[in-house]
C-alpha cells in the first residue's frame, strides 16, 4: 500500500496583526527564514511578505529598507546597496539576476497569514 503525505499549500498564520507596523517592516521567522512584512494599509494587498535576506551581501535586512515606488511599481530599497525589489514579485529592477522570494500574505482578522 502507497500512503502518500498531502502536501496542499495553504493559508497558514504567521504573526499578529498588532505585530505590524503600518508604511513599514517587520520580521518574522517561517520554518527557520526570515520573512519580511510590509504593512500598507491603503493598498489593496496590505500586507506583503518578501524575503529578508539581502542576496548581494547575505545580510538579513530587508526588512529595514525603504518602502517606496519606481518605474511605477512598489518596492523595497535594501539599506545596504539600495538596489530595489518589487514587492509583488521579488525581482531586482536593477540587477535581473538577483530575485527574493515572495509569498502570498494577508490579514484575516487579528492575524497575517502566509501561503505556502
């Protein structure tokens, strides 16, 4: 008999909605990586969750940069090179190569919940 585990990806919680802190970043730990939360509340997403580690010098700080919009996208500006990544997709606007994951966040209720 083949008994396989069922491995859907889901809405799962990830920190209280208190935790964040509106047009700005917080950091919480998933399964061991850090996540970076972008609370902006007058965007129809609302919360966005990126990676927090900075791919050119493998700082963990993300979640310090500085929100802002170019090339009319929203994006974080690393506080170290200050190269920019658009929050919905993680992709680097300066260098391509460089990408961040991205998941799917939102608030639901008195929580942030992540898909994965």
């Amino acid at each position: 008999m083949n008994t396989a585990l069922n491995l859907e990806a889901s809405w799962q919680p990830l920190c209280n909605a208190a935790d964040l802190v509106a047009g700005s970043g917080v950091v919480a730990l998933l399964d061991g990586q850090q996540v970076a939360l972008f609370y902006l509340p007058q965007t129809e997403q609302q919360v966005f969750a990126i990676g927090n580690c900075d791919p050119k010098s493998g700082a963990n700080v993300i979640g310090r940069g500085i929100l802002g919009h170019l090339q009319g996208e929203l994006v974080i500006a690393s506080p170290l090179y200050k190269q920019h990544y658009r929050l919905r997709d993680g992709s680097c606007l300066e260098y391509p190569d460089q990408q961040l994951p991205v998941w799917p966040a939102r608030l639901n209720g008195e929580q942030v919940e992540i898909f994965r």
